[in-house]
C-alpha cells in the first residue's frame, strides 16, 4: 500500500480525485468563516481572478473579501492555522479508514518536497513509520532530508530535485523490467 505525501496541492485536482486527498495543512483553494461558525468551506477560484485584477500595490480591495452568510465574519483560507479551522471531516475518517484496514501490511509513505522544518506534514507520518511493523519512510527533497533516529532503520531519504530524482527511478525501473 502506498500513501503518498506532497507538500503542494496545486496539482491535485488534476491527478486525483479530491476524495482521495487528505490536506493536513488545509486546502487554500477553498474559504471558510474567519471563526468557523459552520462547517461548509466555499470554493473561491471565480473570485481570485477578480481579486487578481482589482489588487492595488499587491494588496486586495477589503470590499472584495467576501463575508460569511451565516454571521457576517471575513472569510479566510482554509487553512490550518488557529483555532477556527474546519478539516474534511469524511476525508479524515477515509484517512483514518485506510490506517486502520492497512495496519501491518506493507505500507510505503513516500513523502516528496517536504522540508524539515514543515513538523506538521512529517512528524505525524514518521510516528505511523515507528508505529507500524512494516512499514517504510522514503524522503525526497532538495537539501533537507530530516528522519528521526528511531525509524532510520526503515527509512530512505533521497537528497536531489524532484525532477531529477523521479526522472532516474523511472530510468531504473525501466531498465529492471
Ligand atoms: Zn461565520
């Protein structure tokens, strides 16, 4: 089984389905209410190309900040950053799901472009490496491979590009079959 962790999400709609996409960090790609009176989040595309144009300086109009229907609040990103976020909560249950049908099978958690510092994205999967029996970490990132002592043994960190990295294994792969 292999679970796949990204720091970007701006391909994701176009390579998978979104029920498929667990975003610790959120989704940027959608709004939600600045206090999180409910919990819908509102897909903004159609009204960042409005912003987009009608910026000053680099800056966006207040009067285009949209406001929550429900109680009136700014809307932000859907982020998770403070208190108010609001997660996909039948996403987190398929997460929670996948763990638990997997648990000691062969999982690969293939991580690409993750830093070290980004504790929010790596730290959760490396305590999955330690927990599961068969389990294996492979890392790839330019210049900032990070694994914890304790699950070196079941870890690969590949210090390269991405393009790079991905184009060789493709190359090898090849060459095995
Ligand atoms: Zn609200």
């Amino acid at each position: 089984m292999l679970l796949l962790v990204m720091g970007n999400n701006i391909l994701k709609n176009q390579v998978f389905e979104d029920d498929r996409v667990f975003e610790i960090e959120g989704d940027w790609l959608h709004f939600q209410c600045s206090h999180g009176c409910h919990n819908e989040r509102y897909s903004w595309a159609e009204l960042a190309h409005v912003m987009a144009q009608e910026q000053i300086d680099g800056k966006v109009p207040l009067e285009l900040i949209p406001k929550c229907s429900k109680c009136g609040s700014p809307m932000i990103p859907n982020m998770a950053a403070g208190s108010h976020f609001i997660p996909k909560i039948k996403i987190q249950e398929n997460y929670k799901k996948f763990l638990q049908e997997n648990h000691e099978k062969n999982i690969v958690i293939l991580e690409l472009g993750i830093g070290w510092k980004n504790q929010l994205i790596k730290a959760p999967f490396m305590e999955l490496v330690a927990k599961e029996p068969n389990a294996t970490y492979i890392t790839i990132n330019l210049g900032e491979i990070y694994i914890l002592d304790n699950i070196k043994d079941k870890s690969f960190g590949i210090n390269g590009s991405l393009d790079k990295v991905l184009h060789d294994i493709r190359k090898c792969i090849e060459l095995i079959n």
